[in-house]
C-alpha cells in the first residue's frame, strides 16, 4: 500500500495539529474553560464488546473524569528566516498543543512535532496552573515525546493507559484536546480504520496508526484519543485536509497507545530512541508490473536503492531507469523475496519486521536477480535522523526501512 501521508490528499499533515502564531497566542486573553464545552450525555458502546468491560461511560463521565489529566503546551520556538534584504533572520513563535498526565510522578506525553525546536515550553493544567517542563526526550520516528513537569500531586490527574491491539474498527472513542487554542474540548467518533501507516516527521512509517472520524483540529496533537472506559489507545497527531482547508473533515489519525508506551520507556531511561535501519526503498511487485517489466517473481519487493547495512551485505538497488504509469523505476536491482523465512508481499511487511528488531540484530533475505537465487545476512544498524539523509526519495516508493 502507498504511503497514506504522501497522498495529495493527505498533503501537510505534519505539523497541521500545531498552531503557529509570531509573538503570542491569539487566544491568550481568553482560554475558554469547561464551562463552554458541550457534552453529550449519550453511552457509548464498550470497545471490543467485553461483557465484563460492561456498557462503556458516557461521554460526560469521560470528560469529567480524564479531562483534567489533558493538558494545554505551549511551546516557545524560533525559525530562522530571510529578511526582505536577503539577510538572515530569526523569528520567535509560540507553538500550541495538547498532551496529557500518565502518573503521579509528573510525565506527560505529546506529539515530538508540537515541542520541536522548543526553547522553552509550558504545560497548563485545569485549573489555570501553569508550570515550566522539562523535555525528556522525543523522537520523530515516532511522533512521540515526553516531559517532565515539578508540581503538586493533587494538580497531576493520570490517565489510564490502554491496549491499542484490542481496538475494533466501529469501537466508539472520544478526543479531547485543545483545537485553536480552545482547552479541553471533547469530540466523538469511533474507529474508522485500523493498521494505517503514516509518514513520521522525519520521513519514515509509523505502523500500526488508528484512524478515526472524531473531529481533530489544529491544537489537538498531542492530545489523547480515548475508548469507551476513558483508557488512552492513541495519541491524536495527523489529520487529513481536503482542498485548501486546514480542518478536520473527519479523517484524523492516531500514533497507537502500545508504540507511545514502548517509546516513552526508553525517552524516560535514555533520552533517546534507537530504531533499527535495514537501508532500501522499494517498490511493492504486483502481477500486471511483473509480466510489464518482466521481473523473474510477481511476489516480493523490488529494491530501488540500497544503502548502508544492506549495500554493505551486498544488496543491489536498480541502475537503469523507465517509467510505468507515470511513475519512475529503476530497472536491475534485487526482488526481495522473503526475509527471516517469511515471504514478502509488500513493502509494509519489510517494515514491520526491521521495527520490530532493535539495531545489532541479524535478519536474513533471500533475493532474486534474473535467474541468480541468493541468501545474505544484513546485521541492522541504527536509523538515521531522517529518511531524506539516507536515501534520495522515489516517485512512488514507500519510506525506506
């Protein structure tokens, strides 16, 4: 499947959930409160239909209960820019988003696109509290970051953290958030689809992502997308725009819950995230583009480019160039057939398995090249900071594993 974030219609996701405003936040004089907020007090149906989950909350004990574990962050950010005069110049901002509490202990999860290039930032809670955060790390592989906030613990209001693998496409959800700077506003919806794969900010695929139609706004990042008990299933991060509009028409997207908490552990001991990095772009083999281009296999994956732990194990990308249906190929280069004894469909099953390894393991590929059959052995080495570093995109290839 291609990559949903480099549809034209999905074009400028990243980003789109923070506000950025030169000097100020617009709405700094006036944040509306809870008491502008409109409920519905309808049930909402328990995700998954476990008896003993029973019926699901309402909307409003959702709200009443997690809505003050939601937060409002304000990051402080400078971008530099070129001046009428052809000088550079930095310019000051004020990014916006949401995040929300996970324990007593004061860490808070979020979007990495909305405190990115932040100098300081701020977290504000429910009761108009706001308190200075530590950054304790991000990663944009994953569009996750945490923080650490030094405040009473009667302030901190944990949410309850769920389990994103049991998540049914039609399960009913709720966001809440901050959309255009408005704090904890809650919307509704339910999962419209599971297992989407997004573009990151740096470039490379986020498995695993729920989608769903609960309206997500500019601000929303960060914020939690929650089941029918009121548990976290997803941090609510990328939207779908259509024509010039920048806002929701009910197509928002989701990093999962169970990749958030993997992530955070290893920001809260490290600081950092280290993601295994296999080095090809490729393009998924169909039957019609076999027999078109006359490829030895009409199943696997045929490697464009080969760079780093695979060029080094001998993989070969293509070198000659033609064009199919609008888009650019090179011709030449290795079918990727299997990997760790599985066979390979599509690009999407090459990247579930180098993410689901850690750099320094071994994963074996079997390719073919013409008639040639052969099995090499790439030990994975550490991702790089973005796609773009590692290897120059193609027409119609899916971000590089």
């Amino acid at each position: 499947m291609a990559n949903a974030a480099r549809n034209p219609f999905v074009a400028g996701l990243l980003g789109g959930l923070v506000v950025l405003i030169a000097g100020i936040i617009a709405v700094a004089a006036g944040w509306v409160g809870d008491e502008n907020t409109t409920i519905v007090q309808s049930p909402v149906a328990a995700a998954g239909g476990s008896a003993d989950e029973g019926q699901g909350l309402t909307v409003n004990e959702i709200y009443r209960r997690d809505g003050p574990g939601v937060v409002f962050i304000a990051a402080e950010v400078t971008t530099q820019q070129e001046s009428p005069f052809g000088l550079p110049q930095e310019q000051r901002g004020q990014a916006t988003g949401s995040g929300f509490v996970t324990d007593d202990e004061g860490h808070v999860l979020t979007n990495a696109h909305v405190v990115e290039g932040a100098s300081k930032i701020e977290v504000k809670f429910s009761e108009d509290r706001t308190v200075d955060a530590k950054l304790l790390g991000s990663d944009a592989s994953t569009d996750v970051a945490l923080l650490k906030v030094n405040t009473s613990k009667k302030v901190l209001k944990p949410l309850a953290l769920g389990d994103s693998s049991k998540a049914k496409v039609g399960d009913a959800v709720v966001a809440i958030g901050n959309p255009f700077g408005l704090d904890r506003t809650v919307t509704t919806g339910i999962v419209s689809a599971l297992q989407r794969k997004l573009e990151a900010p740096n470039g490379f695929t986020i498995d695993n992502v729920i989608q769903t139609d609960a309206a997500i706004n500019p601000g929303n990042s960060g914020g939690p997308l929650l089941d029918s008990l009121g548990r976290v299933i997803g941090i609510n991060s990328q939207i779908a725009t259509g024509g010039s509009g920048g806002g929701s028409i009910g197509i928002g997207f989701a990093v999962p819950i169970n990749t958030a908490k993997k992530i955070s552990e290893q920001l809260r001991e490290k600081g950092r995230v280290e993601h295994a990095f296999l080095g090809i772009t490729g393009l998924s083999i169909s039957k019609p583009m076999a027999e078109n281009l006359n490829l030895p296999t009409d199943q696997g994956v045929l490697v464009q480019r080969a760079t780093g732990p695979a060029a080094k194990a001998g993989v070969k990308g293509g070198d000659t160039q033609v064009s199919l249906g609008g888009a650019d190929i090179l011709l030449g280069g290795d079918v990727l057939v299997a990997i760790d004894g599985k066979k390979v469909n599509s690009m999407d099953d090459v990247i579930g398995v180098v993410n689901s390894k850690k750099p320094g393991d071994e994963v074996t590929l079997e390719l073919r090249r013409g008639e040639e059959k052969r099995t090499v052995k790439v030990k994975l080495g550490n991702r790089p900071a973005s796609a773009q570093s590692s290897l120059q995109d193609q027409g119609g290839q899916q971000t590089p594993p």
